[in-house]
C-alpha cells in the first residue's frame, strides 16, 4: 500500500521547495508535474482519495495532454473572456490532418456530444438505433432518454461483432431504423471490425440508413485487417465517423471530439449541436496533432504495457479478450461485481459491469506502476474467497 497512499503532507514535503518558486506559475509547476492547489483545503480530502486511486476504469490516458497541447491552453487563456475569438485555426487543422474538406467537419465537446448530434438528429418519429450489446452505452442511453428504442444485437462467442446479423437487422426493420452504430474497435470488448466487413455492411444495407462508426479508439489499432472508415464519409455515403482528443491525445475532462460526414449530414446535425467546445480545448487539440512524439509514446508505452498485462494474466492462467484499445476484458470466470469492490479496496478502480458479460472486467491501461498495483491487487484477490469461495 505504500505507493497507493501518497500522504499529502510527505508529498508537499518532497516537493516544498520546487512549490515555492513555481507557486505564482501554474504552467511551469504543470511542465515540473507539480500540481498547483487553488482556493485553499476545502477539497484536499477528496481530492487525495482520489489522487490516490490506481484510475485504471474509464479508458483514460493516464499521461494527459502534451507538453505542446499544455502550452498551446495555457497561451489560448488570454481569450478566456471572449466570444468570438482566434480559435487556433482548428477546424482547418483538423481538416489538415485528416485530408477532408472542412464541410466534412463538426466539433463537439468531446466525441460523446457528436453521439447525442447523431441521436437527436436521426431519432425522431420512433425512429430506432441498431447495434451491438454490449458496446458504448451512452448511445442507447441517450436514445431511451429521447424516447427513441434500440434494436441490440448479441455478440458472438469470441466477442466479434456479427456483421451479417446486422445488416440482416437493418433490412428487416429497414422503415424504421433512425441509424446503425458501430464502434469499432468496440468498446466494452476491444475488438474491430475489419476493413471488409464495413465495406460489406455498407454494401448491403439500403444507401440512405446513416451509419453512425465510433472511432474513439482508432489510434491504438495495430490489426492489419482494420482501416479508418473516413473514406466512406468523404465519398459522400450516409456515415458519420465520431473521433475524440480524449484518448490518445489526453484531453478527457477538457472536452472536444468531432464528426466527419458528407456536408449535408453535418448541415442536419449542425441544428443540435451545442457549439459549446471551449477555447483550451481548440488550441490544445491543434497542438496535440502536430506533437508526434507524444503520440507515440503513448502509443507504444499502452500497447507495451497491455501486452505486458495480458501475458501477465495468462501466466496465471487467465484469459482476456484480445484487444485493439487501451483497456482489456479479463475473464474472471465468476461474477465481477464483488471483484471489483475487492480492487477498490485495495486502491484500485476498474470497470463497471458490462451486461451480459458479467464475469468479464475491463481494465484501462494506466501508467506502469498502475498496472504494477493492479496485477498486485489481482495476484491477491484470486486467492481470496472473492474469487474462488475458499481462501487460496
Ligand atoms: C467508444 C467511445 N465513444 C465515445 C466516447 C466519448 O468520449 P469523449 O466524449 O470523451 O470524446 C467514449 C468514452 O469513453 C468511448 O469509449
């Protein structure tokens, strides 16, 4: 327990010196990593327990923006007051990096409000969302919040989408299907679905049945099989591609994500749209695009240390779904609820339950020593009763 319970006063100890000549300097505490308390102790409480958590549930980037994307907030801060503003020329930086006109373009705060965009806008007139369950449920959420209802589609047994059943799906219930979401790779169970098999599920479903494809975790796909499906939305087809700063890029709680779809799709959309992304999140996004050498790392220190977990998992003879994300599914073979209370106590916060895979985790790829704690914790619950009902 010792490094999962950093004590504020031995950590304000550690670093009180370097506090002292950084404290009227935010960014140069951030570059040192030294974080800066504003508005007094109110909060400290919370904020340790917290901080103190192995935060390996919510697919986060543990290493947060880049240096760059910190530098570029921090200098955006001078237009915090204003309406209209320079943005940091982020929808043609987008629209550069990607290789799409800008009318193909949408921001959101975060990719999540590109997926309401989606719902608000092609779920009217009991109109119903198509797709698989489990996956991101936030889209199926926010349609019965709209009244809207979703036609859920079962997994297969290796936890691949059925992209037959689908397309199937689509046709039978063609009239009233609002779109059909796929996440790809899918979240909860990181797997993608390949090139080919979008490619088929376009071709096979009628032209005017938008597709709504979540690429949140795109940048972390090595499968050779898998493609970007940008192509399909600039050659003008019914598709939306949501994509996020939030991952790769390390920009969760700042906030901003886009859609890329046929102009007359974002001119439907546009109407719901808050345009409520924030200035820091503009100019960071900018930033993190042109900072290649974070987005490696993060890259290749994720798909290290998930390797590295899941061949840890195996040697004690567990099994994980095999991921394209930054997160994994481990088969616990027993209810995962107690567990997950068990991790907790432990210091360490994993993932929710994801019916109706109940016997299945999901573990975030945190840091090395997050991943350190959790093998730890894991290499302790499984001898407990939690795990196998008689203490090990
Ligand atoms: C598949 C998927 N799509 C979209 C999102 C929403 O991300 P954000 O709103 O932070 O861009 C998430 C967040 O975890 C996700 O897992």
């Amino acid at each position: 327990m010792s490094n999962q319970s950093v004590s504020r006063r031995g950590f304000v100890g550690a670093a009180g010196a370097a506090l002292s000549t950084v404290a009227l300097n935010p960014h140069a505490a951030l570059a040192q990593g030294i974080p800066v308390r504003p508005g007094g102790p109110r909060f400290w409480a919370e904020d340790d327990a917290y901080d103190a958590l192995a935060k390996i549930s919510f697919n986060e980037n543990p290493y947060g923006p880049s240096a760059k994307a910190l530098e570029a907030m921090n200098y955006a801060f001078k237009y915090s007051m204003r309406y209209g503003y320079p943005d940091g020329g982020v929808t043609q930086a987008i629209a550069d990096h990607h290789g799409v006109p800008r009318n193909h373009l949408m921001l959101g705060a975060g990719s999540g409000e590109i997926l309401e965009v989606v719902g608000l806008t092609y779920l009217g007139d009991g109109k119903k969302v198509i797709g698989v369950e489990p996956s991101y449920g936030q889209v199926y959420s926010h349609a019965s919040g709209i009244d809207a209802d979703a036609i859920l589609l079962p997994l297969e047994d290796d936890s691949r989408q059925n992209i037959q059943r689908m397309v199937d799906a689509t046709n039978r219930h063609y009239r009233d299907v609002g779109f059909v979401y796929l996440c790809n790779p899918n979240n909860p169970t990181g797997r993608t679905v390949t090139a080919a098999e979008i490619e088929y599920l376009l071709d096979n479903i009628p032209d005017d049945v938008p597709v709504l494809i979540d690429e949140a975790y795109h940048h972390f796909v090595r499968d050779p099989d898998y493609e970007a499906s940008l192509k399909y939305a600039i050659e003008g087809r019914r598709v939306v591609i949501a994509r996020t700063f939030s991952k790769i890029y390390g920009m969760a709680a700042i906030r901003i994500g886009f859609a890329i779809a046929p102009p007359e799709m974002i001119s439907e959309m546009r109407v719901y749209s808050t345009g409520s992304v924030n200035v820091l999140a503009k100019w960071g996004a900018v930033a993190s695009m042109e900072d290649t050498d974070a987005y490696d790392f993060v890259r290749r220190t994720t798909l290290r240390l998930r390797d590295q977990t899941l061949a840890d998992l195996a040697g004690l003879g567990y099994e994980c779904i095999p991921s394209e994300t930054n997160f994994f599914m481990l088969d616990c073979r027993t209810p995962v609820a107690p567990i997950r209370r068990a991790f907790r106590e432990r210091g360490v916060a994993v993932g929710r339950d994801f019916p109706p895979m109940l016997n299945h985790l999901r573990v975030s790829i945190g840091t090395e020593e997050e991943m350190g704690r959790f093998m730890n914790a894991f290499d302790d619950i499984r001898g407990s009763t939690v795990m196998n009902g008689s203490r090990g």
